[in-house]
C-alpha cells in the first residue's frame, strides 16, 4: 500500500528540484536548499528562488495536480477512458469564462484573482453539461459520441474566445500565449489565489474514491448498495469543474494531463479510485513540472508555453488510448 505513494512523492520531488534548479542560471541543488532555508549568502540565488521559480514551480505542481485529478474523477464518473478535460472540451469552456472576466477585470487585483476563476467554473459547469447531454444515449455515454460531442462544445467554446481576443485590446491580448498553456501570472499572489480552490476541489474528489467505485457498477447497481447517485454525480462533476476551472484560469488551456497521467496510474497501480485519484494528483503534479521544465531548455533562451509540450506528447497517447478502447472495450 505504501509503495505507490513513497514512489510518487519521490517521483514529485525530483521534479520540484528540477524545476527549481534548471533555468537561464543553474542552480545546484545544495544551493537550493541553501536558497530555501535562508542559509545562502548569494542574493541573487535567493531573488531568483524566492521570487521567480518557486512560485512558478508551486504553480505548475497544482495545476498539474488540479488537470490529472479533474481527468481520473471524469474517466471515473463517464465510465470513459478518453474523458479528459481537454478532449470533453470543459477546459475551452472554462478558458472562455476567464477571458470574459479578464475583458472586464485584467486578474492583477484581489477582486481579478477571485472573479477570473468563478467565471470560469460557470462556464465549465455548463460545457459539462451540455457535452453529457448530447452524448448520452440511454444509460450510456458512448466514447465516439463523448469526443464528438466534445469536439464541438470546445470548437463553439474556441470561437467566442477568440473573438473576444481579437474585439480585445491592450492588456486581454495577452491571453492569446496563456491559451496556449502558460504561467502568464507566475507570482505569489496567483498561487496563493489558487489554493482554496484546489484545496475543496482536490479533497472533494479524493473523498468520492468509494463513490467512484459504485459507480463503476452502473448507476442502478450504485443505487442498489446504498449510494444517492445523483447527490454523488453532482457533488464530483462539481469539485471536477471547479479545479480544472481554476487551473486553466491561472494556467491556460493544457492538454492531456488529465488524460495520461489517470492511465499510467490505473496500469501500474490498479482501478481503485480511493488510490487511483490521491496518485493521480501526485502524478499530474510531477508530470506537468517535467513537462514545463523542457520548456524552458528545448529552445532556450526562449520559452514555449508548456500546453504546446504536453500535446506533442498527448497527442499520440490518446491515439494509443483510441485505439487500445477500440480493441478491449471500456471497463
């Protein structure tokens, strides 16, 4: 029981002192520890640390975790494999919400940093349920008609993003880089910002693990051993919507977290959604830091936004996935 997560957190804390280490100055990691615990008599080191890459590390670690686990509770509650917030199109939905707040209110004020996420909560609630809607046939949710259904939502979603990028001037013109997945708000306020969210959220679905279980089973035989289905469904649809939300408005839209990470999890450690969603948050988090590390290096001095890095290699997993659902049928 204690090996997947000493492995994980292991795992999550070579990426946090990858991070934190690797950059236009290399920073060893003595010296970051030194940085951390104040013993350091190198100033910049310390600017450098405090001020710029922890929290931009702290950042991408609990976006990574609030995509991965967002992704497992909806593979979870749609019986889907490819149920992914990228791919069912709630992170376009919730990148469109923010934009609408940032058109009105740039999140550099306290009242931006809590108006930007509860917008984009909205609108994620809403793009989930239109995209159940129009994918649901009977008491199912077919995968061609969860990704079509998707497809379209988050195309529709993309449109009016883009529109009101290109009716925008001055400041919301930024958005264009942070849609494409990256840390435009780098700073401690923003992290900060995000922590209440992704705490209910995070915890929320970590406690639904036995909820999940059920639900596995169908909704009827759910019912059946004692489980309030509809209270469950909207509780995890809820606390899913509400930490991706708040990812992509601090984040940008990333793609396939959600879905890779839930899938090497299931294969290594098993389908048990009371492990699957705890290993799924330590995963996301160490996989996104990697991620945003390469970054940084592929084309130093210059930086990719880290959504770019994550869908070259998304990409041809979810055709793997497709494929493997094709050939073995969903659980």
């Amino acid at each position: 029981m204690r090996r997947p997560y000493l492995s994980s957190f292991l795992l999550l804390l070579s990426a946090l002192l990858l991070s934190l280490a690797i950059g236009s100055v290399f920073i060893s990691p003595a010296e970051v520890w030194k940085a951390i615990s104040g013993s350091t008599t190198n100033e910049t080191f310390r600017t450098i640390l405090w001020d710029i890459r922890l929290p931009r590390t702290v950042l991408i670690a609990l976006v990574g975790a609030a995509l991965a686990g967002s992704g497992a509770a909806y593979q979870g509650l749609f019986r889907n494999p490819l149920a992914d917030p990228f791919l069912i199109g709630v992170a376009s939905g919730a990148g469109l919400g923010a934009i609408m707040a940032m058109s009105i209110n740039w999140p550099y004020t306290t009242l931006g940093l809590l108006a930007v996420p509860l917008a984009a909560f909205l609108t994620s609630l809403l793009t989930v349920y239109l995209v159940y809607t129009f994918a649901h046939v009977g008491g199912t949710v077919p995968t061609t008609n969860l990704i079509l259904a998707g497809v379209a939502v988050s195309s529709f979603a993309t449109s009016l993003t883009s529109f009101l990028v290109l009716r925008s001037t001055g400041e919301v013109r930024r958005a264009i880089s942070w849609l494409l997945g990256g840390v435009s708000l780098a700073g401690w306020d923003a992290t900060l910002a995000l922590v209440p969210y992704l705490a209910i959220g995070l915890t929320t679905l970590v406690l639904s693990g036995h909820a999940l279980n059920l639900l596995q089973f169908g909704d009827d035989q759910a019912a059946q051993m004692g489980l309030d289905v509809r209270r469950a469904k909207f509780i995890i649809i809820a606390a899913a919507s509400l930490v991706t939300a708040a990812a992509v408005s601090f984040a940008g839209i990333i793609g396939f977290v959600g879905l890779i990470v839930p899938h090497v999890v299931r294969i290594w450690w098993g389908v048990d959604y009371r492990r699957l969603i705890p290993l799924s948050i330590l995963g996301g988090a160490s996989v996104l830091l990697f991620a945003d590390v390469l970054s940084r290096v592929v084309l130093a001095p210059q930086e990719l936004p880290v959504g770019i890095v994550t869908a070259l290699a998304g990409a041809p997993f979810f055709l793997w996935v497709l494929r493997r659902s094709k050939n073995q049928g969903l659980w």
